[in-house]
C-alpha cells in the first residue's frame, strides 16, 4: 500500500525540479526542446541563447521570441496553431512543440 503514494510525490518532485514550469503545470523539456529547435528551425531561426542572427533576416531570433513581452508557452502553442505566410507548415508533433515552447521561455533574461 505505501507504493500507492509514492506516484504524487515522484509527480511533485519532477514538477519543483522542471525549470520551465508555469503555475504548477507540467510542460515540456527545454533540453529536448533545444536538440529538436537546433535540427529543425535553426535553417531559419537563431536557436541559440548567444545568437541573434538568424539565418533568414525575417524569422525572428528564439531570445527574442522569449523576451517578447507576454511570452509563454501558451503564446507559443498559440501561434503554432496559425499559419505564417514565409514559414512553411512544419509538422511538429505536440510532445515536439511542448519541448520547444519550453525551450524558447527558458531563454527569457
Ligand atoms: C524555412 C524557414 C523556417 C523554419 C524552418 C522555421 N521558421 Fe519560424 N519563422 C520563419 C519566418 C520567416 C518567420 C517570420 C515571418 C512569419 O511569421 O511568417 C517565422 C516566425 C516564427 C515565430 C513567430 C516569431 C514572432 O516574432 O512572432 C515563431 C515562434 C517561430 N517562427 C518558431 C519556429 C519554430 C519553433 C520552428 C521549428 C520547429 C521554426 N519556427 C522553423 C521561418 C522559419
């Protein structure tokens, strides 16, 4: 019967330690988010907390999607959502898309 009471505990121990939890929800895994943003948007995007170049001029540097004022991960899967006229529909799977929202708010300053 202990067993039954160790779930909660290993599920609060792994949300105080999950960098990019907002408001006590579990959301994606920024260091997963990072590897997939740098095989699959870094042709266009800036991926990296240092760069700010991104390879095409128009699509938008990751730190400062971040640091974009009311930023979130719920802005992000928003977005996703839409469809942007010079960026291709990229197939993201959902566990991807969490991964990568949460990597992009942990390069908020
Ligand atoms: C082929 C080039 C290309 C790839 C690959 C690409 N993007 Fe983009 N993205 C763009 C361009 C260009 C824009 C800006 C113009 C627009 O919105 O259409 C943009 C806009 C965005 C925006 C909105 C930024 C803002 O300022 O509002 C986000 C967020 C974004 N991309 C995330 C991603 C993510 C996450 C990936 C990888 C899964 C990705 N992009 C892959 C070209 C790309």
């Amino acid at each position: 019967m202990i067993m039954r009471n160790v779930g909660p505990v290993i599920l609060f121990l792994m949300l105080i330690s999950e960098p990019a939890e907002v408001n006590g929800q579990e959301l994606g895994n920024p260091t997963a988010g990072q590897k997939y943003a740098e095989v699959t948007c870094s042709e266009c995007h800036a991926v990296l907390p240092n760069d700010t170049a991104s390879k095409i001029a128009k699509a938008t540097a990751f730190g400062t999607v971040a640091n974009s004022p009311g930023m979130n991960e719920l802005a992000i899967s928003v977005w996703r959502q839409t469809t942007h006229l010079s960026m291709p529909n990229i197939v993201v799977k959902p566990n991807d898309m969490n991964d990568v929202a949460a990597y992009i708010v942990s390069l908020k300053d």
